[in-house]
C-alpha cells in the first residue's frame, strides 16, 4: 500500500464511535449474525477489514488461524488487544482488501463482515479475495445493502454522498449480492432480512451467507 493509500484509509473519528456503536449493534442482534457469519468455519481463515474484532470470540474451535487484516490504525490497535483474549489465534496486520499482505491460495475461508460497504474498489477486493482463497475456499459475508423498498432505496442514493464523508467511507447503497455474482462467486446460501443497527437507525437490508471463489 502507498503511504497516500494508507492515509486515505484514516477514520480516526469514526473508528472512534465505531468501538462504541459496534458494541450497541451486536447486542440488538448483531452478535448473532456473527455466528451465523462464522458457523461451521475451519482451518486457515482470512478475516479482511476486521475493525476492533468483533467477530473473533465467534469463531468455532476448528479454526486453527485468523489472520486478521485492518488498515485503520485505531481499529486495528484494538483488534491487537481483542485478539489476546480470543478463543482461537488470530494475527492481526496492517493492510487493505485489494491488497492483501498474503500469498496466494493460502486460505480455506475469508470472512467481510461490514465491510464490503467501506471498500473504494469492491470488484478488486473481491478478485483479490479469490487469490488468497485455495480452489473451492468459501467466503463468508455479513453486510447492509440497499434497500429492495424503492423509497428506501431511493433515499439510502441521497444520503450516500454525505454518509461516505461521516461513516469512514460506508455507502448504504451498495447492492454487494450483485457485486459478489459479477465477480465470479457462487452464492450458496444467503440470508436477507431488515435490522435497525442502533435505536437511533432505521431498520435497513443486511445480508448474511456464504459465496464460493470464482
Ligand atoms: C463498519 S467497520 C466493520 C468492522 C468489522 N468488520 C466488524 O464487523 O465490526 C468497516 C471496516 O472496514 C474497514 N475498511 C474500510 N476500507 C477498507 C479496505 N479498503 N480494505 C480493508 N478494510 C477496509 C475499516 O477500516 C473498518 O474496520
């Protein structure tokens, strides 16, 4: 990653609030979301834009490896401390979705969770996933999507511009199924259903599943 590269994926301020919000989401429901996410997962395991770990106390024992990669040093900082008290071994790294500080074929799962929103380049993310995942590796998503309500949707393409600037990048406006088909992936189970992430949020489309490398 180049150094400008690197600084455009600061959000000090907003990694801030996101150790506070994070906490709020996964107990209205999001924690179990994560064991959905996560369930069944084994072996080699990539996690790409971990934030401060919120998923690493959710992965089953037949994990053997996390290496969890985070470009925010606030988050990632924190993910350093999560990680030292988690149930299976996570490394965690410094490094970005469409350039992952890891060889090729390397892993038997990658997890975004949260994630897919945030990244500027989501067909290179995910082509880059797929080099890192072994032939038939899987790659586990949790993610909010836009709206199937035309109005909701409507409105999620009118705050996007402003939402990006405060929310460390996130567009709630992503159709991130379609995005995951046009690169090649085989989505073999998804879950679609509506989730207020805090009291003070409407309740918006997540999606959580499974999606087989291209
Ligand atoms: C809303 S947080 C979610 C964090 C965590 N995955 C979770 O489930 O709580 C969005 C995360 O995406 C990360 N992110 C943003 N752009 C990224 C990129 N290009 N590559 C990797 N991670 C990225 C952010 O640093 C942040 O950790």
């Amino acid at each position: 990653m180049t150094p400008a590269g690197r600084d455009q994926l600061q959000h000090p301020r907003f990694a801030r609030q996101y150790l506070r919000i994070a906490a709020e989401t996964d107990r209205r429901g999001g924690a179990d979301h994560r064991e959905r996410l996560l369930a069944g997962l084994s072996g080699q395991v990539l996690e790409v834009g971990a934030g401060q770990g919120r998923n690493f106390g959710h992965y089953p024992d037949a994990v053997g490896e996390v290496v969890a990669v985070e470009p925010d040093d606030t988050l990632r900082a924190a993910a350093e401390h999560t990680a030292a008290t988690a149930p299976v071994p996570v490394t965690v790294l410094p490094g970005e979705a469409a350039e992952l500080p890891v060889e090729d074929g390397e892993f038997d799962a990658a997890v975004v969770s949260l994630v897919l929103c945030s990244v500027t380049d989501v067909p290179a993310a995910l082509a880059e996933i797929a080099r890192v995942l072994r032939p038939g590796g899987e790659l586990r998503f949790y993610e909010h999507v836009r709206s199937p309500r035309p109005w909701l949707g409507l409105l999620e393409d009118a705050i996007t511009p402003l939402w990006r600037r405060a929310a460390g990048g996130c567009r709630p406006n992503r159709d991130t199924e379609a995005a995951l088909r046009a690169a090649g992936y085989t989505v073999t189970r998804i879950e679609r259903f509506e989730f207020a992430p805090s009291s003070l949020a409407p309740r918006v489309r997540h999606i959580v599943g499974t999606a087989v490398r291209p």
